[in-house]
C-alpha cells in the first residue's frame, strides 16, 4: 500500500512537470523579428508583438499650407500630399540640392506647391545642386541630376509652381484667379500696381512630370507666373515633360534669363496679359503645340515684352510661333531649326499689337522656302542660313551641366 502510494505521487509530479514545459513552450513567439521571440516557443501561439515600424526621416510630407517662416533642406524629401499654399507675410526657402515631389492627382486632388501675394520664395540652387521638382514616381534623389527611372516624356503626374505677384496685369478687373486653381481658394489672386514686386528668389530649379487637369482646358504650367513684378529674380530654370504650357505669364514685369522647356504637351513659352518683361537666353526643345504663344493684352491693360537670344529646336511642334491681333513684342537674335511641313510662325498683329523682330535666323528644309514658314510678313525679319550656321541663339554652355537635358546629351548641336 505504501509503495503504491508512492508510485501515485510520482506520476502526480510527472504530470505536473509536464504540464510545466507544455505551458513554457506556448510562451513567446516563432517569429525571428517578434520582440518576444523564442526558439521554444509553440508555433500555434499566435502572441507575437513586433516593435513600431521605423520612421522614415528623410521625408516630409506636406499636408497644409505653409503659415510661417519655413526652410526645406537638401537631407530630406518633401512630398507635397495636396495644394499647398505659403501664404502672404511668409517666406519659404529651399536649400540647394533639395528634392521636392508632387503626389499623382488631378482635379481638385491636383498637388502644387503656390507662393501666393505678398508671400516670398527662397529657392536658390546652385549648379552644382540644383533644386528639383518632380513626381512621387521618380526615384530621383538629392545629388542626382538626370532621373534612374522616369522618361523625360512623361507628363501629368502632379502640378507645378505657380508664383503669384501685385504687379499690372491686364485683365477684367486688378486682380483676378490663376488658372489651375479652384476659384474658392483666395490664395489662387494674383495682380496689382506695383510693378516692382519681390516674391522671391528662383534660380537653378528644375520641374518635371507636371501638368495635372483641374478641369476642361485648365492644366498647370509647369512654371506660372502671375501678376509677378521684377524685383522677382529666376534664372537657370528648366522645365521637363510638362502636360501643358512650359513657362506661361500671366501679365507681370519679371524676367527669366537661362531657361531650357523641353518635351511640353502644349506650347513651351506662353504670354498673356500684356506681360512687360524680358525672356532673355533660352532654348525649346520638341513642344506638343506653339513654340511660342505670344498674346496681347486682354482688357484696357497696356504692355510689350523682349524675347531674346533663343534656340528653337522645333521638333514635332505642331506651329512655332502663335500671335494675335494685339501681340505687342520684340524678338531678337532668336534661331528656329528642325522645321517640319506644316509648321509656321503666324501673320503679323493687325490689331492694336505690333511685332519688331531682329536678327532672326531658321534653317529651312531643302525645297522649301522661307514663305513656307514664317507668314503675313513674319518673313522680312528672317534669313534663311544653312543648318549649323547660325550666328544667332542661346548660349548653351551656361545650361547643360545643371539640367537633365543637358546632362542627357539633349541639347548637343545648340
């Protein structure tokens, strides 16, 4: 009786134990990147905990409009998740070598990145680390120049810049909303009296991939500049695979100098609203529509703009040059080539605009003539020269060792 008694006990503690090491196995978790993994752990536990997943420091997305002083550097990606807007009494600057991306999205879900009125822009690249603006699709980052995995043809991705000033525009009334922008966001005005307006400085920036539809015949260029004075400086801007216009004024006094608009949908360089400034060292590349879009004033505004000093590589352009009745321009020492059937350069204004035009040369194509091309008089201010021999356009050296068309060969022969 004894002995069994014993024997009962031993089975009791081995049971026991047993019953021990099941419940010690079920502990913890099989998993090797659980915080509480075990080697002895029951795979049908299920109690994994993982730690919080790292956050990614080298982005900032940005959700709101811009309220204060505020400083983007070149050791972060800033990614634009809507409209953003730095409002009046504010100043953004952007470090050389800074990347900033635009999520995908049309309508009013298009992202832009808007300097309004009274607001001011600090973005000063450098040649060496220019500032880019493209897509969330780019694997682009800081220090690189030409893109490892979009092609420069792509458009429509996100929206673009769109500087806005208080200088005369001409137009139904002073102020009025820029085109691109919902009528009910108030930072969307743009226009006033004051000629000298400063919003900024903009100089070796790059935008690429925009355009996006807001609506029926309403795209974001892929610079606008609207009402924008001339104490405004940009030099050294290129803009890449835009849906719409390159660079489009919208009245205004500023001038850009060094300028490449390469593969646009639309027109590379469009004027409006009797902007009275200086585009001056500029190259155009392969546009969808116009060359150039040159309109007159609209309104009881008044004003006349230089263009100067151009190369025009007219590519599958559908025209390149588009006036009308009130253009009011001079073009100087400006070089259209790579003509194709069809393209032309419109009749003089017969309005209340004028055009004066020098020195300005084109390589026709074999058997055509130079009345084949430039119209209604367009043709008096033109010399015909064999292709490579011009002695008039831009100076390219100063744009290819910053920009993706020249690091990408695109802009040999200019």
């Amino acid at each position: 009786m004894k002995r069994s008694t014993i024997k009962l006990g031993a089975l009791l503690l081995t049971a026991s134990l047993a019953m021990t090491t099941v419940s010690c196995k079920k502990e913890g978790c099989t998993d090797p990147t659980a915080t509480n993994y075990s080697d002895e752990a029951d795979e049908d536990d299920g109690s994994c905990t993982f730690p919080d997943a790292p956050v990614d420091e080298s982005e900032v997305i940005v959700s709101s409009n811009i309220t204060s002083n505020t400083t983007w550097t070149a050791d972060k990606t800033y990614i634009l998740n809507t409209r953003v807007s730095v409002t009046a009494g504010n100043t953004l600057t952007i470090e050389p070598g800074t990347v900033i991306k635009g999520e995908v999205g049309s309508g009013p879900n298009a992202t832009a990145l808007i300097i309004a009125r009274d607001a001011m822009i600090m973005a000063e690249g450098t040649a060496a680390a220019p500032i880019i603006f493209t897509t969330v699709a780019d694997e682009i980052e800081s220090g690189q120049i030409e893109s490892p995995n979009m092609d420069p043809t792509l458009n429509g991705l996100w929206g673009g810049l769109i500087v806005l000033g208080n200088a005369p525009i001409s137009a139904d009334a002073q102020s009025v909303q820029i085109e691109g922008i919902p009528a009910s966001d108030q930072n969307g005005l743009y226009g006033g009296t004051d000629a000298a307006d400063n919003s900024g400085v903009i100089t070796y920036i790059s935008i690429r991939h925009g355009g996006a539809n807001i609506g029926e015949g309403n795209e974001i260029n892929g610079l606008t500049l609207g009402g924008v004075g001339n104490g405004t400086t940009i030099e050294n801007v290129e803009i890449v695979a835009n849906q719409d216009d390159g660079i489009e004024w919208f009245g205004g006094t500023v001038n850009v100098t060094n300028a490449i608009v390469w593969n646009t949908g639309d027109d590379a360089v469009d004027t409006d609203q009797a902007w009275s400034g200086t585009l001056d060292n500029f190259i155009v590349v392969n546009p969808g529509d116009e060359c150039m879009e040159l309109d007159g004033p609209e309104g009881t505004g008044t004003g006349s703009h230089t263009i100067q000093n151009g190369s025009v590589s007219a590519g599958g352009a559908d025209g390149l040059v588009d006036l009308d009745p009130n253009s009011d321009l001079t073009m100087n020492n400006v070089y259209f080539f790579n003509l194709t059937t069809g393209q032309d350069f419109d009749e003089l204004p017969d309005g209340t605009g004028s055009f004066t035009g020098s020195n300005l040369e084109a390589t026709i194509p074999t058997g055509d003539a130079v009345t084949d091309y430039f119209m209604g008089g367009s043709d008096a201010f033109v010399t015909s020269v064999a292709s490579g021999a011009n002695t008039v356009g831009a100076d390219a050296s100063v744009l290819t060792s910053w920009s993706w068309a020249g690091v990408s060969g695109s802009l040999s022969g200019f």
